[in-house]
C-alpha cells in the first residue's frame, strides 16, 4: 500500500511538471534557387544563391501556459545561407533575424522584449507587397527596407487583441545611449482584417543623433516613415495597394548605392512610394503575381518604377517551385536594383527560379 502510495505521488509530480513545461516548436525556412541580374557596371551576374522568395532560417519558437488566459512565449530565430552553409550576417550575432521573451493574454494583448519586426515592415512585408518582400519583383527594391525600418533590437513591442477586426500595435526601441533620446526608435501601427478587406497604417521613427557620454551629442535630424498597405480579396484575384511617405536623414537607402557608378550615389531625404499589384490562383497550387511600383524623389528628382512578374507553384503544403522577373527603370542617377528577400541585386534586371521548403 505504501509503494502504491509514493508511485501516485510520483506520477502526480510528474504529471504537474509536464503541464508546467514549455512547448517548444523548431521551424524553419531553406529556400536556395539561380539569379541571373543584368544591366549593373558588373555586367552579368548568374550565381546559385540563398533567400530568394523567403530569407533561409531557423528558429525556435515556446509557449507556456501560465493559467488564466495568460502564456509566456519566445522566439529565437537565425538566418543562413542555403548555398554554402554560413551564416547570412557578418556581425557574430547567433539570432540575428529575432530574439524576444514576453507575456500573451487573451485579453490584454501581447508585451514582448528583444530583437523584434518593426510595425511599419509589418504592413509592408504582410499586407501591402504581393511578392511578400521576395523574388525579383520585390517591392524592397524600390521602399525604403533597410536598416532600422526593418527590425531593430532593445525593443519593447505591444500588440492588442483583435477587437471586430479592429487591432493596433506600439514599438519602442531603446538607444541605449549616454543621451535618452539618441537612436530612438518609435513605431505604431493600427490594422483592420475583416472578411477580404485587410488595411493598414504603420508609421515609423528614427532619432539619428548620437550620444558616446565623451562629447555633446552629435545632432543628425529624425527619418520619418509612413506606409499605407491594403488588399482585397475578391476570390479570382487578390488586389495590393500601397503608398509610402519618408522624411528626413536614413529615411531611405539605397540596397546597392555603387550598383552603375564607382561612387556611392546619395539617397534623398524626401520620397514618395506607390504600388499596386495583384495575385491570381492559377488551379489548386499555382499563383501569377504582378506588381508596378514607383519612387517620386522630391529632393533630386531621382525618380524611378518597375515592373515585376512572378508564378508559385505548391508541390506540397511545404515545398513551392518559383519564378520571377523584375525590371527597373531608374531616371536622373537613381540607384535602385532589382534584387530578391535576401540580396540587394547588382543591376536593373533580375530572372530567378528556385525551390523554397518550409518545416
């Protein structure tokens, strides 16, 4: 009776700790295919490579269930390179792409802390591109995806529930810096999904100035970026829209500034972005993807726009064969190349065909 007795309390310490215990998923992206650019001081460029539709990564994701509608979650996510097997950056970070920890409630919304998406490549990557920020059609080529616009670390992240559709989105990252303000970075966004419409309106800025504690801080301005992405769905097509507005020093960059000239040509500090484009299923597992976007330079009217043209095709739920062509037409020196998720591009024209698996 008593051996029976310790074996029931055994089993109930084991049970409560099992139920305590994080759930951990492993997933993962690697995705490798041929681009062929053209049309850069290069020449011709035809290499295998890595990142083409969807940057290749891995990650770790968890989530505990704290009781009460309450968890605990985290994400921890590293980016390589399919092709040869390195890491994709250069600057000995282990989770490059996110690394965050924070509390979910069904009711109060999510408080997330780390290296973390900003609400504006949110709308931008999600909502308004309809080659989700891969393949040669891109819209990264032409809006401003670089730098802090896209993920940035220090960063506290909150996101409300979904309310009849309606939801919204804060981030603040820190610049940790001997003066508060020096690299700060504020975002917000604000979001309606019902149905087939889905909008929304991300804004994002940047403090340039720098402050080392040794000297006064160094002044540089703040960039501005705004961004308006929506789609419908009208079920044999969907419809993206998307306007962008950036102000002031970083607020645009060009991928690739020396991709015609021997020097760096200067980005402007005053844009416009525009976009439509459209997805269409073609039978059970294909869609044809085009977009037409643009860049309005209102500093050195260094304007230009593209074309791109794109076709998915499932295998299976985790396996799509891809290709895509990209065009750009740039006018008065622009620098703007036709480039894929993970590269900048060399020149003002791109085909790519590849095989992206997800787990």
């Amino acid at each position: 009776m008593k051996k029976t007795l310790i074996s029931l309390a055994v089993l109930g310490a084991m049970s409560g700790a099992a139920f305590a215990q994080t759930n951990v998923t492993i997933y993962g992206i690697v995705d490798a295919g041929i681009v062929s650019e053209h049309g850069g001081k290069a020449g011709s460029v035809t290499k295998v490579t890595s990142g083409v539709a969807n940057a290749s990564r891995i990650g770790f994701r968890g989530v505990e269930d704290l009781g009460g509608g309450l968890s605990a979650i985290f994400t921890l996510e590293t980016g390589f390179k399919a092709d040869d097997g390195a890491l994709d950056n250069t600057s000995n970070v282990l989770f490059n792409r996110q690394a965050f920890v924070g509390l979910r409630s069904k009711t109060a919304g999510t408080l997330t802390l780390g290296r973390q998406y900003t609400p504006w490549y949110n709308a931008f990557a999600q909502v308004g591109d309809p080659f989700a920020a891969g393949l040669a059609g891109s819209a990264k080529n032409l809006f401003p995806t670089t730098g802090a616009n896209v993920r940035n670390s220090n960063a506290v992240v909150y996101q409300t529930p979904v309310y009849n559709g309606l939801s919204g989105e804060v981030f603040y990252g820190f610049g940790e810096q001997a003066e508060a303000s020096a690299g700060r970075q504020l975002g917000a966004a604000v979001a309606y999904a019902n149905g087939p419409l889905n909008v929304r309106l991300a804004y994002n800025n940047r403090n340039n100035d720098t402050a080392t504690g040794l000297a006064p801080v160094v002044n540089r301005g703040i960039g501005h970026n705004s961004l308006l992405a929506v789609n419908y769905d009208f079920q044999v097509a969907k419809a993206f829209f998307m306007y962008g507005s950036n102000k002031g020093l970083n607020s645009v960059a060009y991928p690739n500034a020396t991709a015609y000239t021997a020097t760096a040509v200067a980005p402007s500090t005053d844009t416009r972005n525009a976009l439509i484009g459209a997805t269409v299923p073609v039978g059970a597992a294909g869609n044809f993807i085009a977009s037409y976007a643009t860049v309005d330079d209102k500093q050195f009217n260094r304007d230009a726009h593209q074309w791109a043209l794109g076709y998915t095709h499932g295998l299976s739920k985790r396996t799509t064969a891809y290709l895509s062509y990209g065009k750009i037409n740039n006018k008065n020196g622009a620098s703007y190349t036709v480039g894929n998720n993970a590269e900048a591009g060399s020149g003002d024209s791109a085909f790519n065909v590849g095989v992206r698996h997800t787990f």
